[in-house]
C-alpha cells in the first residue's frame, strides 16, 4: 500500500518540483497540495495523508501554526522545509517543538537542478518519518517509564552467526539488568560522555539534557546531523532550557565538567591529545556526515581509551557503528535509545544489531540513569 503524501507549500513550482521527485519513488502517492496552513488542516481531514511536507513562511496561516493544530487534532508525521539561515533555524526548531519530525533545506536551485543525491535524501526522508509512530504519541499525556534492556551480557555476532534479536525481559527482571550496567559504569569511571544523534535528534537531546543537573561532572560532546547555520542556534536554545552550558565547538574549546560542546554542522569534533580540549576541521571530503558521529567515537577511542560513555540516539542510517566498535574494543560503555521511542530507529538499531550497545533504553530514561550513576 503506497505511502499517502500532502504537499503544503504557497510556491506552486515548488510544489510541483516536490511531487515530482517524490512520485519517482513507488512507495509514494501524493495525494493533494495545499498553499497555506489552514488549506492543509482541511486537507489532513479530507484526505487523511500518512506523511506532510510543510513550508513554515505562508500567508492566511504560517507552517508552525499548522504544525500544532494537526498534531493536536490529527497526529501526522510532518517533514519541514526551511531556510539556510540563522532565522531559518530558529523558525525550524520551533515546528520541531510543536511537533514537526524532521526537516530538509529549502533550496529552489537545488530542487530545479534535480540534483540526484538531494532527490533521494527527499525520498528517504519521507520515507522513514512516514513509518514513524512517534510523531502519532507526541501530543498523548506521559506513560509509565518501560523497562530498559542491557545487551552486555550479549554475544558479539560473527560473520557466521547474525546478531541476536534484542532482549526482552524474561527470567531476569529489567531493573535488575539495567543496573547491571550502570554498575558498569560506575566501575569503569568515564571521563566523558559523547552523543549522536541524527533524524529526531532535537528534540531527543533537549529531553536528555535537560534532565541533567548543573553540577553534572562530565564533560559532554554532542553529534548531531545538521547544516553549519543551524547549530548555532541549536546549542543557544539548549543552553537556555537546560541546566548544564552548552555551546557550539569552536577549535581549542576546553572540555569541563557540566559544559557540553556541540559539532559545528559541515565540520568534524575531535579530540585533543592529552583530552584537555577539542579541535574543528573541515575533516575529509569523502566522509558522509558532516559532523560525523563515527569521527567523533573514534578520535574518543584513541584519546581516551576506555573511558567514554557514548549514547546513540535516534538517526537514519548507521553513523556512530563503527565508532562503537572502535569505543568497545577499548573497552568503553555505549548505550543506546529503543525502537519504540526513535523517529528512525536507523543509527542506534545498527550499534546494537551489532552487539556494541550495552544498555537499551526509551528516551526519557537516559537523564535517569545518568543521575543514577552521578
């Protein structure tokens, strides 16, 4: 059954480039257009789309505006279109606030020169967030927190023998083996905490460090997928709702207890030896992600060995599995977030399909944990 695609956007060119490059994938329908937010809301009614593709700048009503009052009523998975701007940024975080799952730039050069790379980034994208159930539950009152699972007690797979399926709890109560591995952190005594994220990571790391107290003793280094004029503005949103400092990386940023350094977006973090700071370089052309989680995990692995926490949070693709592997050969500690709480269930599903993830947990869990161990 194809996947169900609304279009909502005042630019009918763009709305036609958008349809386009969609109904080249077969898994897509579009289903209708609509050129403001209020055209849209009937529109979800009448045609019950399974995915939305919303511009944020429109007149009779804006994209934001829209974004709530669907949510609210009809529970869609929405793809934003925004600008490369600092403005544009803000505006983006605060659909993804009110409940947007992830976002695209919006470049009419692009999109008309049919770039193939930009075309199946669109597909994929809509793709993944449309089999999302987590945009469904956003807006529905908070549950009983669900049981973390540990895998360090796990076999790592071989080339013979495919990965086990994950763990569920059994024989063995949930908590007991949750604090099996906070017991295994305590004992291995990181001196840093490092996190990736990719699609749905905004909202992800502002519900994970916001649990986090002020005095919070690590310092944190966070990875997450966005373009160079966005992170900016992330880091300042964060560091206004969160207890901890967080701040975009500059070169030579000191790692202390209770500041977090985010991945400026089109470079690479790594850290120094001696681990006392960072450094931000343009890293290889050849590399994927910019910033990389895996660049970050493994210049982590040489640095500091061992002594690493890394949590993977929700992302497409596998960015920050290899990474994981470097951190584990070392013998550090990975966590990563649960299916059932991602967006894309991509980047942390490939750490622990791979036997790296010691310790699976929902989302809202983690500051928990982290609280428990300091």
């Amino acid at each position: 059954m194809p996947i169900k695609v609304l279009i909502v956007d005042d630019s009918a060119f763009f709305r036609r480039r958008i349809k386009e490059i969609l109904e080249k994938d077969p898994q897509l329908e579009i289903v209708g257009g609509a050129d403001n937010g209020q055209v849209a809301l009937q529109k979800v009614d009448e045609l019950q789309p399974d995915v939305i593709t919303m511009d944020y700048e429109m007149p009779v009503m804006d994209g934001i505006t829209a974004v709530r009052q669907i949510m609210a009523k009809r529970p869609t998975p929405i793809l934003m279109f925004s600008s490369l701007t600092y403005e544009g940024a803000r505006v983006t975080l605060d659909a993804l606030d009110a409940g947007a799952v992830d976002y695209l730039p919006k470049s009419f050069e692009s999109m008309s020169s049919n770039p193939t790379e930009s075309s199946k980034l669109l597909q994929e994208k809509v793709v993944a967030i449309a089999k999302s159930r987590v945009a469904l539950t956003r807006v529905s009152p908070p549950t009983a927190e669900k049981p973390a699972v540990s895998k360090a007690a796990s076999p790592k797979p071989t080339a013979s023998q495919p990965a086990a399926p994950q763990q569920r709890p059994g024989a063995e109560p949930a908590r007991h083996v949750a604090d099996a591995a906070t017991e295994q952190v305590k004992k291995n005594r990181p001196r840093l905490l490092i996190i990736g994220a990719s699609t749905g990571g905004p909202i992800a790391l502002q519900k994970v460090l916001t649990g986090l107290p002020a005095n919070f003793p690590l310092p944190i280094l966070i990875v997450q997928h966005m373009p160079g004029t966005f992170t900016q503005a992330f880091a300042q949103r964060l560091d206004r709702v969160c207890q901890i400092r967080i701040k975009e990386a500059q070169d030579n940023d000191a790692l202390r207890p209770g500041m977090a350094l985010l991945a400026p977006g089109g470079m690479q973090m790594l850290i120094n030896d001696g681990a006392q700071t960072v450094s931000v370089i343009e890293g290889s052309e050849r590399l994927q992600y910019k910033p990389s989680v895996d660049v970050t995990f493994g210049s982590a692995a040489r640095s500091l060995k061992g002594k690493v926490l890394a949590l993977v949070l929700t992302g497409m693709g596998h960015d920050g599995r290899e990474g994981s592997k470097l951190l584990k050969r070392e013998g550090a500690n990975v966590w990563t977030q649960d299916e059932e709480t991602s967006v894309v269930y991509g980047m942390p599903m490939s750490v622990e399909r791979a036997g790296y993830s010691d310790l699976v947990l929902p989302i809202d869990s983690f500051a928990q944990k982290l609280k428990q161990i300091y």
